[in-house]
C-alpha cells in the first residue's frame, strides 16, 4: 500500500470491518533533512533469496495466486527491499515511521516519514514517500502504555492491540465500542489517535495436534517443533512457551524419549526451549509437504507485507503476508506482546510450528481465529528474541562458528556470529565500523564487510 490512494484502501478496508474512533497523534520537532544514504551496493542479494525451496515456491503460488516466477520475483524483492528499509530507517533516525512492501511481487517499498524534507533521501533508494503525522517510536510508546495497563485491566473484550505501520496508527480490536473506551482510559491514550476495530474474533492457541514435527509433552500434550538449535554443545530446537514449562519431559514422534523443557515463557512472551538427548539431531530442516524438507538459511525479520510461510501437519504449508509487527494478544491464559501478526491462516495442532520468509527463520506458531477453510489470522512469536533471551544458536544451513556471544548494550563492540543484532547497532570489525541494516541472528558466513545486505560501512 503505497501514497494516499494506498492509505486510503487501508482505511477503507479496515473501517468495513468496524468502527474507528481517530484523533490526532503529537509529531515531533521539526530538524534538518538527513543525507540520502545513497544507492544499495552490489551484492546485496545475498542471504538466499534466489535460491527458494520447492515447499515455499508452492505454497505461495497456491495462496498469494502467483505464477512461480512470480514467487521466486517477491522473495528477491523482499529481500532487497529490507536492506533499503534499513539504510533509511538508519538514515531518518526519529523522523523514521515504517516501511512496507506491497504489489504483486512486492516491487514497490514505502518508507514514511514524519517530514517533507526526507522525501529525496526516500526516493533516492528508489523507494515511494509517504509523509505522516506520528513517527513509530511515538506509535510503540501508546502500545507500550495499552501494554502497561493490560497488567491492572481485563482485555477479555479487547483481545488484540498493535501498531499499523502503513496506517500510521496504533490500533485496538475490540467486541464493544464501551470496552475499548474503557482500556484506552486506563491506558491514559484515549486522546492519542487511537483506532478501534469492532470484531468477533478472540484469538486462541493452537496445541492440541501437530504442527511441524510432532512432540509430545510429559506423554500427554503434543506441540510441534519450531526450529532446531544449539547452545554450546547442547542441541535442541525452539517452540511456543504455552507448550510446556521447564522441567518437562518430552516424547518424539516415534514417542520415544527425546528430551526436556530447559526454559519457558508464558503469558507476556510464548517461547521455550527444549534440550534433546543424544539420540537427535540438530539439523536446518524443515518439515514441508509429501515428507520433503526446506532448509533454514537465518532469521533476518520481515518487513510488513512481506510473504511469510508456516508449516504445520494439521493444515500443512500455508502462505500470506506479514500485517505488523509488535502486536499484543490477550489469550484466555493471559496476554502475550511483541507477536507478529500474519495473514496466514492455522488450525488447532499447528501451535509451535515454524514460520519462513523464504529461507528466513521468522517465528513459532502462537495463536489465531479462524481456520484455513474459510481463512483467518495467525500471530507467531519471533524468533530472534527466543534466541537472544535464551542464548542459543539457530541451526542453519550456513556455516556457524561458536557459540553466540552476550548480547550487547547497542554501543559499538567487536561483532559476534551468534548475537542477534538489531536495526541501527554499531560493531567494529578489523577497526571499522558498520550500522546494522535488519534485524538477525549474525551467522558466521555474513560477516559484516561481506555482507552489505544486513551492514552498511560507517
């Protein structure tokens, strides 16, 4: 969704589906144009893209209704377009409001803006321009308040909450106008440019099958495995917290033993890592249809409109897009923030699963509504914070060199393969320095002066 006339199409669509209650939201102090950051280099292609799976391929030709040249297109373009994203979001600095694919094969990226005068440095890397009101650390302060007061208030009628990057609003799904209302007022937001979507929907986990690989919990609940990791020697994989707890035991698909919970969060995160013994291994597969496998290259973060992909064995592989980031679910059990909400769709038993931007490791299956016979929304829990908090190594299909080092305080220091690096760190290397573009897990074969699609040189 690009300009006014793209903007519009949002409002308009999400208006269908309930009413908005809008005011404004404070900009911030005008300052002076930052420099255009100038072009992307050569060599930016180069963290997979072009060389999709067959299972990907497929699935998103079946569910985005695309020609599988036009598959493979998006997955390059969206690669690319994430490393533009970054240059800019490292360039604008405050100004920075979200960036967005969209078209057919997400030819076009949208970089917004809280001023005019960053318009040339957008176009200058061949992006579109949209000039807003809020820039998105104003937008992530109202979420972290409706954040806060979810910790003192019910949000039973107020299930979902998130920031709509190409909206350029935070946005509250409710089942009734009285109680998001009453959540903004609790919040202290209600006069901060919220907009409320009246809906049916409650999102609810999806743990009672399989998704992925089968597991199954202290031999009676069974998840799915997300993906597979390492810390130090010790081999594992990630998936959903609500699965299970620390402490308990698991079964594999063969239901022979396979391991234990070494850590967990839920509710507030849904992530957790199981330890499995020696009869497993570690590898950077996938689980896809007809028993083949695709191969996990990283986990660099999707933009928003991005394709994203999730396998599962109750519905299989299932395409859509990324809607936001950093959305908030109020599940029965509790609320979980910082999840990522898809259009894609799931079923009961998929929870846990993996979810794929092309080769890129995205995220565990969380929850949804809805099913994949009539459609629906699925939220997953990133990835990188599952790596970063818990201090493990994603397993990938690209060489990995030692455990990953702590995580840093986001000044500059020597750069690491295993840290998860976020948009605009520092790190040095042979003494120069160099601006994070996306944000991933650093892999040993994507050093930074070797890498221009993740690092710019400073």
């Amino acid at each position: 969704m690009v300009g006014r006339h793209a903007a519009g199409r949002h409002r308009t669509a999400l208006a269908t589906l309930g009413t908005l209650v809008l005011t404004g939201i404070p900009a911030v102090a005008a300052a002076a144009p930052p420099p255009a950051p100038g072009p992307v280099p050569a060599g930016a292609r180069s963290l997979g893209a072009d060389k999709p799976s067959a299972q990907i391929l497929g699935a998103m030709q079946r569910d985005l209704h695309l020609t599988r040249a036009q598959a493979a297109t998006r997955l390059v373009n969206e690669e690319e377009a994430g490393t533009r994203a970054g240059r800019l979001h490292n360039a604008l600095g405050g100004h920075f409001a979200g960036a967005w694919v969209s078209g057919k094969t997400s030819a076009e990226l949208t970089v917004a803006t809280t001023h005019a005068q960053d318009v040339p440095a957008i176009k200058a890397q061949g992006a579109k321009a949209v000039v807003v009101k809020a820039p998105l650390s104003a937008l992530d302060a109202v979420k972290a308040k409706l954040d806060a007061a979810a910790v003192r208030v019910k949000t039973h009628d107020t299930p979902v909450w998130y920031v709509d990057v190409p909206a350029n609003r935070v946005v509250v799904e409710a089942t009734r106008q009285s109680a998001a209302a009453a959540f903004l007022k609790a919040a202290g937001v209600e006069d901060r440019g919220v907009a409320v979507r009246l809906t049916k929907d409650r999102p609810r986990l999806m743990a009672d099958l399989v998704g992925g690989e089968a597991y199954y919990i202290n031999n009676a609940a069974r998840c799915s495995i997300g993906f597979s990791i390492t810390k130090s020697q010790q081999q594992g994989f990630v998936s959903a917290g609500h699965c299970g707890k620390a402490g308990d035991k698991t079964t594999g698909f063969d239901k022979t033993d396979q391991g234990t919970f070494q850590a967990s969060t839920f509710p507030g995160k849904d992530m957790s890592w199981v330890a499995v013994n020696s009869n497993w291994t570690a590898t950077a597969d996938v689980k896809g249809s007809g028993g083949r496998n695709t191969q996990v290259a990283g986990s660099v973060q999707g933009l928003v409109g991005a394709s994203v992909c999730r396998s599962g064995s109750t519905s299989g592989w299932h395409c859509g897009t990324i809607e936001q980031h950093n959305a908030s679910v109020d599940y029965a059990q509790g609320t979980v923030d910082g999840l990522t909400r898809t259009t894609v769709c799931s079923e009961p038993g998929d929870s846990g699963g993996p979810f794929l931007s092309g080769a890129q490791a995205q995220g565990v299956t969380s929850g949804g509504s809805g099913d994949c016979t009539a459609g629906g929304t699925t939220f997953f829990q990133p990835v990188n914070p599952i790596l970063s908090t818990f201090g493990l190594t994603l397993k990938t299909a690209s060489v990995q060199t030692g455990p990953p080092a702590p995580q840093g305080t986001g000044t500059a220091s020597a750069w690491a393969a295993g840290r998860v690096y976020e948009v605009g760190a520092t790190v040095t290397v042979a003494g120069v320095r160099y601006q994070c573009l996306q944000t991933h897990q650093a892999q040993g074969a994507w050093s930074p002066e070797g890498t221009p699609a993740l690092w710019q040189r400073m």
